[in-house]
C-alpha cells in the first residue's frame, strides 16, 4: 500500500510542473515567477542597495563617469555629446525600461500583444485599433523623417538608442523588470522610431479639448442663437497671456494669410452632420495644462530673474518624468527628461531656463468623406475622384488570432472612424482625421538646441522646431531677458473653422495654411516685469486674425497675474508659496450665487452647519477643510441639474456639457438665464428653487461622507499616483491640498507633475520635486520616495554638480562607463 503516496505524491508533482510551467491568459507561468532564482523575489532591492557600477561598451569613444546622489539622481559626465547621450539611454532603460516600452506599445497600438483583447474600460485590442486609425505610426514615421534629416538629432537619437540596447542586452530572466515577469514576456530592441513613438504619444496626451462630434450633435439640436449661448468662443473674464494693451506684430498691421471663408459654413450639412454615438475612448484629458511664469530681475529682491513652471499632467507610477544632470563641453544642463527620448524638456543651463505649458489649440479636425462605392479605392474632392491610399494594420492579439484592419488614407489623413469601428453606427459614414502630427516635423530639435542656449536668439530659433504638440515657452535668462511664445505649428482657420465634423468633399473647408512664426502670440520684456501662462486664451480674439479655436480655461491665469502684478522683492520662496498656492478664483467668484440663491429657510440644523462653512470659508482648498467639498459637490449638481433636462430631452447623442465658466457667467449677468427652467415641468423654475433643489440632491451625500470622515477635501478629493497594473504597484489615498481652479491644481488623478523654480543668479539656484521616484521598479526604496515631499507642497534642492565634486557626500555611488 506504500505506493500509492509515491504514485499520488509524483502525479501531483507532475500536475504542479505542468501548471507552473504554463501561462493561463492573462497571467504569466507562475513556476517563473515565483522561482527563488528568476522570479519576482530578484526584483526586491534592500534598502543599502549598491548601485555603483564599472561598465565596458565598444559604442564608446571616450570615458563616462556618471555619480548618482543621494536621492539616485544621475549627473552624466562626458568628454563628447554622443557618449553623454548613450549614458542617458542606458540609464533610462536601467530604471524605467518597462515604463519606456509600454508607453510607445500603446502609441504603436500594440498593448494586445502583450495584455490580450480584454474588455470593458481595458478593450486592449479596441485602444490599439483606435491608435492604428489614428495615425500614430504614420505620425510618428513623419516625426522620424524630420529627427533622422538633421545631422544633430540623427546622432543624438542613434546613440541614445544604442545606450538602452546596451543595457537590455544584459538582462537575464532574473533581471528582468517586474512588470516583463508579471505580463509574461521580454523586451524587444529600441529603436529610433520607438523615440519618435514616445514623443507622438505625449503630443497626443496634449492634443486639447477633443470635442468636435459633440459640438456637431449639438449644433444639429440648439439654434444657432442657444448655441452662443451654451458654447461661447470667449468669455468676459478673459485676461489673455498677451495683455490686451500689447501691440501684436511691431510696425506689421496685416496678417500673412488671408483667409477665404465659405460661403456657406452654417448650411444645410453643418445641419444634418450630427447624430454620432460615443467615440470616448482615450480623449485628452481636457484640463491637461500647466502654470508657467518668468519674472525679471526689477521685480525680484536678489536682482536676477526667476523662472517657474509645473506641467498639469496625469498622475502615474512610474513617473512621467526623470530627472537628471548632462555635462558635456557644449552643455551643461539639468531639469527633466522624457524616459523614452533623449536630452532635457524642462530645465535650465549655464545661462537660461525654460519651460511649457499646453496652448490649447484646436489642431486635430474630422472631415466626412465620401467614397465612390463600397471598395473605398476613390474619395470625392472638390467634383473629382482621388485614389485612396490604403495601410493595412496587423494587430496581433495574445491568445487569439491577428485582428486585420485596412485603414483608408486621404489627402486630409486616415478614415479614422467609419461603420466597421465600435461605437460608430450612425448613418454609415466615413471621416477622416486632419491632425497637425501628421506632419513631418522635428521636435526634438527644439529641445537639443534649447539645451545648448545661451540667449534670447538662441531660444527662439529652438522654438521654431516645436511643431505639435503646440506649448507656450516661456523663458529667462541670466543676461536678463524674460519671454514667452505661444507657438507650434497652428492652422489659419476661419471662424469656427474645426469646431464641427467638416465636409471632406468641398476644398474650402481645408486648412488654408499655416500662421508665420512671426505672428505667434509672444511677449519679450514687457513693462510689467513678467511674463505667465496657465492655458487661458494666448490673445485677444478680437484683434488677432486667425481663430484660434480650443478650450481655454480662465482663473489659474487671472489669479497668477493678478498675485505677480502685485508683487514685487521677490524670492524664491515666494515662487513657491505661489506655486503650491490653494487659492480658488472660481469659488470667490461662484460663491456669491450659492449664499444668495440657496434657500436656508428650510434647512434643518445640520444643513445649516454644512451651509455656514461654506459661507465662512477662506476659498483655500485645504485637505483638512470640509468647505471646498461641499462646494464643489454642490456645484457639480448645480451644472447638471441646470442643463441635463434639456440635453436629455433633445438627443439621445452625446452633448458636450457647456464649462463652468460659461455657466458661471451666465448666472452673474441674469439670474433668469434661460436653461434654469426645468422644461420636463410644466411650470418655471427660479434659480433660487434650482440653487436649493442642487444643495438637497447633495446633502445626504455630505452626511454621509462627514460620517464616514472623508467628508474633509484631502480624503474627499483622494489624490492617488496609479501604476498601469494596479493598486499593488500605486500610491493611494494622498492627503494633499489643491484642485482645478487653484494655481495647485492637483485633482485625484491628475496635477503638477513636476514643480521647478530656478533663480537666474551666479551661481543658479534652482529646486525642483516631482511625484514619484527615480527608480521604475516597485520594489526599489527610490521607487516613489519623492512623494510625500511634493504632497506636502516642498522641494528639493536641485544640485548643478560641477566635475571636480566627484567626493562631495551627497554622492552615493558611481557608474562608470568605459571601452573595453
């Protein structure tokens, strides 16, 4: 009888073997990773972790040595440009390899591949279609064309690639990042193309408001009148990035394009286009944006200027960004970089800072074609037929057969969406999307040379490379000029021009060039002493030739110019207090509404304690006080309940919903605006019935959320830094102040990515913090350590490490890089 443990004993080991050593969709063979010698364990690193290295490569035509600080970030030491960039590449691949792949799998539309079709809110294989007929190959190949022409970014690109292929062709199945072992798979060699790729998807990321088949449907339900009304093109409370006052061109009084308007833009098509279902997949977040400001050295205690800048972008882990040090004999230069492409985005040299915020310009347009028949080899133009370019797009699909897609491409771009794709069953049409990316451009040029600028000159010449996505640079240097350009690569559109689906067959409707650098909006040296932007309106649209389209909003601009116009001796510590400020505009102005037009008659005791703290709030959006809570709840159903009865009630499509301040507005000027009545009653309502009908709708949820205590605005907002694979590998329940219309603009999800403030003195001083961690792998104590310091609102000193300091204690280990 002894066998049958034996038999038992090795049937189940079989078993076991056989299970461990097999992937079952979507998890990886557990045996691997949880082996003790290759598996998840590997990816632990003790807290005295040694990061010192002594490497040997033959790409290599000099020596590099790379000293890495306390807090791992890296100062690259090379005696020629391509070694420096070949270090960057490796040392981007060591920390944040899977972050890198991953990123440019989703621009490629290949996420299927590695996760399966999926379903839901992650349909892997429906984001990949989406990406393929978007263009974001063929965008970034264009991309590639213009980086790979110029001799500069062709060296920088090729030894940077070579770097991270360096690096990977070290890796074994132990040292694999933790996300390759999780998802079951290894990484593949980078390429140029790769770079263009991660580039393409952070211009996608800042692509706008992204609306134009809602405002259609809506344009086909409102008048023309209602329209204006519920999507106006500016507000009264427009305090531009070019003051009003500025003359626009110097002594040039006309514009370089005159543009031809059709003759009939509000036709019987602008009428009958609409009726679209929802495409809400991967739309731009419309609040991406940022603060950036430079004051000069008259408005500032030490004399010298001060620059400041913190990118609005989504919350992630690993972190967008990753900083660094480059010095070289042509540059010497610190800041953040992109994992994923060479050089510096945001930062500061020997001699001049720089910085971005997202312009908002409208630059991607969706124009209805119309194939001769059903094979789709011919589109009409302008009474003539065209042939029809034709990718098809191989989508392979873990676990599952290769999705086919044949994309047709127009002389405006690919059919990007028509009957065949999910969520486009409308009236079997066709459109096609015009997006300024599809261009051929060189972005990274701009960065190279903005690297390397020493003035005023120098940076604009950089700029001029910054096709898409379009940003307002801003700029300081230390001979003391401040600057700021809105520029990219904008299309000279008539009046509403993209704003709707266009028709692709009438010539008219095409873009009609593109507006001269010169005529950017732009401010050098203005008189009062500094220059901002946080994503308000680039100019006075009543004196600027061009329409300029986009969703701009207004009180993080008013508020920044309106504390800077104020200021005067200032410090560094005075940018960052501004910086971290919590201050909300939108509330000072909106809060008059609530306290005269909600009823308190009524309320019970309870009520009235919810009422008095919003009364008596100091409208900073602190994380310990309930009022910006309750506010901001109340105001949310406020806009629903004024608008949703009549959206619902005139189209089963989806509406854009009109933006706070067009409501906000409204209100102020007539307290009977006209979609205050509810129309699904017979009689009419008071925006004093609506105001109180909001604020009881809302209150249970307040009781229960103070029960609960989440009721205060750090938990209620529950800031959170999320990793692609989930709460595991994510940052949770971050008890911080800001919102929305504070110049701290952190949400729950999304907020300064990274907050620098650098003082243009001798020598420079600058600080910086980013919410994140060196380190991409999650079992690294530098995977997310800079978090609580930036959730605090404080900063970090960021060291210009000069070559001799190779001993000073703030370093910690040494890379060196030689041949062998």
């Amino acid at each position: 009888m002894r066998v049958w443990p034996l038999i038992s004993t090795t049937l189940v080991t079989g078993i076991l073997v056989v299970v461990l050593n097999t992937s079952f969709r979507p998890l990886p063979a557990l045996g691997p990773f949880f082996s003790p010698l290759e598996g998840f364990w590997q990816n632990a690193e003790p807290a005295d972790i040694d990061y010192s290295l002594n490497l040997r490569f033959q790409e290599l035509s000099g020596p590099i040595k790379v000293c890495l600080d306390k807090h791992l970030v890296p100062h690259i030491f090379a005696s020629n440009e391509k070694d420096a960039y070949f270090a960057q590449g490796y040392l981007h691949a060591r920390y944040r390899l899977w972050q890198m792949d991953i990123q440019t799998r989703y621009a490629a539309g290949r996420l299927s591949e590695v996760f399966g079709p999926g379903s839901g809110s992650r349909n892997f294989l429906r984001i990949d279609r989406y990406n393929r007929r978007l263009g974001m190959v063929y965008a970034a190949e264009q991309a590639l064309k213009g980086m790979e022409a110029d001799p500069a970014t062709k060296s920088e690109c090729d030894a940077y690639t070579e770097g991270i292929n360096a690096y990977i062709s070290t890796l074994t199945k132990a040292s694999l990042p933790l996300e390759f072992k999780l998802l079951g798979y290894t990484p593949e060699p980078w390429s140029n193309l790769k770079t263009a790729l991660l580039l393409e998807e952070m211009t996608l990321d800042l692509a706008g408001a992204e609306n134009d088949f809602e405002r259609t449907n809506a344009r086909t339900v409102f008048s023309a009148a209602d329209y204006e009304l519920l999507y106006p093109t500016l507000q009264d409370s427009v305090d531009p990035i070019i003051p009003k006052e500025t003359v626009l061109y110097g002594k040039k009084d006309t514009p370089g394009i005159r543009l031809h308007f059709p003759a009939h833009v509000d036709s019987a098509y602008m009428m009958t286009a609409g009726g679209f279902l929802p495409y809400d997949l991967m739309k731009p977040d419309k609040e991406n944006g940022s603060n950036n400001w430079a004051v000069s050295g008259a408005k500032t205690k030490s004399g010298y200027p001060i620059l400041c800048n913190d990118p609005h972008l989504s919350l992630r882990l690993p972190s967008i960004w990753y900083e660094m040090q480059i010095h070289t004999p042509e540059m010497n230069v610190f800041g953040v970089s992109l994992p994923g492409a060479p050089g510096i985005i945001i930062g500061f040299n020997d001699s001049c800072a720089f910085g971005f915020t997202n312009a908002m310009r409208d630059v991607r347009d969706y124009y209805e074609i119309r194939f001769k028949d059903d094979t789709r080899t011919e589109y009409r133009y302008n009474g003539d037929w065209l042939p029809t370019d034709f990718h098809t797009e191989d989508i392979r699909v873990k676990g599952q057969p290769d999705f086919i897609d044949s994309v047709a491409y127009t002389l405006f771009g690919p059919v990007m969406f028509e009957p065949s794709f999910p969520d486009m069953l409308e009236t079997g049409r066709f459109y096609a999307c015009k997006w300024a990316a599809h261009q051929e451009n060189n972005a990274l040029l701009a960065f190279h040379d903005l690297n390397h600028a020493a003035n005023y000159n120098d940076y604009l010449n950089a700029i001029r490379n910054l096709a898409a996505p379009g940003q307002n640079c801003v700029f300081a240097s230390k001979g003391g000029d401040i600057a700021i350009w809105d520029q990219g690569r904008f299309p000279a559109k008539w009046f509403r021009q993209g704003d709707f689906v266009m028709p692709g067959f009438d010539s008219t409707y095409n873009w009609q060039g593109t507006i001269p650098q010169s005529e950017n909006p732009h401010m050098v040296n203005p008189p009062r002493g500094f220059v901002s932007s946080a994503n308000q309106i680039p100019v006075d649209p009543k004196v600027y030739p061009y329409y300029l389209g986009g969703r701009y909003p207004p009180y993080r601009g008013m508020e920044i110019n309106r504390r800077l116009d104020a200021m005067n001796n200032i410090t560094v510590e005075d940018m960052m207090n501004l910086q971290t400020d919590t201050y909300d505009l939108f509330a000072q102005m909106a809060r008059p509404i609530f306290l005269r037009f909600v009823d308190t008659t009524t309320m019970e005791p309870a009520e009235l304690h919810y009422y008095d703290a919003v009364r008596d709030w100091n409208l900073q959006n602190n994380p310990g006080d309930k009022a910006p809570s309750i506010f901001s709840t109340w105001w949310d159903t406020l806009k629903n309940t004024v608008y949703m009865d009549e959206f619902t009630q005139k189209s089963r499509f989806p509406l854009e919903m009109p933006e706070d301040e067009t409501l906000l507005e409204a209100l102020l000027k007539d307290s009977a605006y006209a979609y205050v009545d509810d129309v699904k009653t017979p009689q009419t309502e008071t925006l004093r019935q609506i105001a109180t009908l909001a604020w009881k709708k809302i209150y249970p949820e307040m009781l229960q959320a103070d029960y609960s205590n989440s009721l205060n605005w750090g938990p209620y907002k529950d800031t959170h830094i999320s990793h692609p694979l989930g709460d595991a590998f994510s940052d949770l329940h971050i008890n911080t102040g800001g919102g929305t219309y504070s110049i701290n603009a952190t949400r729950s999800d999304h907020g300064p990515s990274w907050r620098m403030v650098v003082e243009l003195g001798e020598p420079t001083q600058a600080y910086g913090i980013y919410p994140g961690g060196q380190n991409g792998n999650p079992g690294s104590p530098y995977y997310d350590d800079f978090v609580d310091t930036w959730a605090k609102g404080k900063y970090d000193t960021l060291w210009v490490m000069k070559p001799e300091e190779s001993s000073d204690p703030r370093i910690q280990w040494t890379i060196n890089f030689n041949k062998p």
